[in-house]
C-alpha cells in the first residue's frame, strides 16, 4: 500500500509534456512512475502567439494516456500545470478545456517567479542544504533562481529556451556561423543584467533536458542512464566543450547519440548555447556544476500537498 498521498504531477512545458506519480510523506516521496514525452506544444507560437492545432492535439492525446495511467495508479491528488508556451498563447483556453475533461482539474498556468520557485523547490530537495543558483533551461523560457535551505531569495524568468530560440535564430542545419553569433550576441546582451543581480554563486544546480543532455554527452554515457546523471558534479570547461560540440552538429549526428532523445535533437544545439552563455557569465564559486534529474515536475508534485 502507498504510504502517504499518492500524486499525480505533470508538468506541461514548451517542448515536452512529463507525468511524476508520486507517494508524498512529510518531508520525503517515493516515486513511482516517470513518463515523458515531446509534444512540441509550443510549436510556432514564438511567431504566431498561438496554439497550432496539430501541436495541441498531441498534446490532449498524452494528456489523455497521463490521465489513464493516473487513475489506473491510484492517484489522489493531480496537478496540471503549463507554463512558457501557455503564458504566450491567446487560444490556451482550448488547453484548459482538454485538461479539464481528461483530468477533471483546472490548467494551472505558472508564472515566471511561481515556474522559479517550483524548479528550485524540486531540483534542492535532495541535492543537500546551503545557498544555490538553480539553472532551468526549458523550451520557451530559462529561469534563474537564488536562495538557500529550500527557500527562494531571487529569481527571474526569461523567454529564451530551446524552441524558442531554434525557431528564432538557427534555422540551418547545423546552425550557421552567423546564425550562431548573432544568438550568442542577443544572449549576452539579455543575460549580464540577471547573471549580475544573481551575485556570487557557491553552488550551481543545472536541471532539466537542456541541462541533463549536455551532462550526458560530457559524461560520454553509452545509454541515457537518470543515475549517473542524477548528483553528478562536472566542470565548467567540460560541460562548455559538450555544448559546443552539440551546437556544431548537425541534427541527424544529434540523434544518433546513444544517450539523445530523438524529440531533442533538432532543438538542442540552441538549449546549449544557452546553458554555455550563461556559464561563461555566472561567477561561480568552484567552476563546477551539479547535475540534477528532479525539477520543476518535482516542484509541481510538492506543491500538491503543501
């Protein structure tokens, strides 16, 4: 029998859509499923500002399979929550409709400090105690958040991700010299303010696929292997020559790496320019990085019970 409230997380992001079944206890959960799937739901909405219907049809379908596999798990308490892509679309009422018949609960659309405050909450539960900078480069937004002992002291959320800025400024495969400098300038110039205000970093937590991806190729894992990554402590330089590897490849080398997801690939050459433009700015204490698997969709499962 599960021991404490049995949760049903998902997090609706730009690119995927994830499901966290989860027995929550005071101060502690045991998981009991992870899924994830790419859905690209926040296909063209950069330039449209909205839903396209083929991108919210796959969408509602997944939703559909989470919403079985929650009721066939037990689950007491669900949580559907979107963000970057949901926050820019006009027609996102058709999400919140889709979600309320297939779940029975509201669409919860995230703002930029509340996506912060559940990534930081997710990804410092378990990484141990003291002040971090939490890294979420997502599809539609990237997120930087402060603080310490679970507590959030300073965030911001930006709308650059992964999707976004592939759709925006890397059109060719591979990305183009040019195509690549002027990202890299729009970047630098979007991120010395915020790099800035997060001051000096003792410790950097990198989550999410962006993140764990660049970690996988810097580990050089023959498999996507969530323990391994999971906690793992890897340097600036290394994690930097992974994104620029990954940036200068194109799509079809992307997915025949044994550790990609074939639904990353085309998207994540911009997801590591991010992650390289902000490591080349943050002034981080030690020079490396701590890898976490758990994240916002951790956040959103917390959450639930609090």
């Amino acid at each position: 029998m599960p021991s404490g409230t049995r949760v049903a997380a998902i997090d609706c992001g730009t690119n995927s859509l994830r499901l966290l079944v989860t027995d929550i206890g005071p101060d502690r959960k045991n998981d009991v499923v992870r899924e994830m799937r790419v859905v690209r739901l926040g296909q063209d909405v950069d330039r449209t500002g909205r839903f396209a219907p083929e991108a919210l049809a796959r969408t509602l379908q997944v939703t559909r399979e989470y919403a079985e596999l929650a009721t066939m798990l037990g689950a007491q308490r669900v949580r559907f929550c979107a963000t970057s892509a949901a926050r820019d679309a006009a027609n996102a009422d058709e999400l919140a409709e889709g979600v309320r018949t297939a779940l029975g609960v509201p669409l919860e659309i995230l703002t930029g400090d509340d996506e912060a405050a559940a990534s930081f909450l997710g990804a410092t539960h378990d990484i141990g105690s003291g002040s971090a900078l939490v890294l979420d480069i997502g599809g539609g937004s990237t997120e930087l958040v402060t603080g310490a002992d679970g507590q959030v002291g300073w965030s911001t959320s930006l709308d650059i991700g992964s999707v976004r800025l592939t759709e925006r400024f890397l059109p060719s495969d591979p990305p183009s010299v040019p195509e690549v400098a002027e990202c890299e300038a729009f970047l630098d110039a979007l991120l010395a303010e915020p790099v800035a205000q997060a001051g000096r970093v003792e410790r950097l937590i990198g989550v999410a696929g962006t993140v764990t991806t660049v970690a996988a190729h810097a580990l050089a894992l023959p498999s996507y292997d969530s323990d391994a990554i999971h906690g793992a402590t890897l340097t600036v330089d290394d994690l930097r020559s992974a994104c620029h590897d990954l940036l200068s490849r194109t799509v079809a080398d992307r997915r025949a790496l044994p550790f990609m997801h074939p639904g990353r690939a085309d998207v994540i050459g911009a997801g590591a320019l991010i992650l390289d433009r902000v490591l080349d700015k943050v002034d981080l204490q030690d020079q490396t990085v701590v890898v976490s698997e758990h994240d916002i969709l951790d956040g959103i499962a917390w959450g639930a019970v609090a």
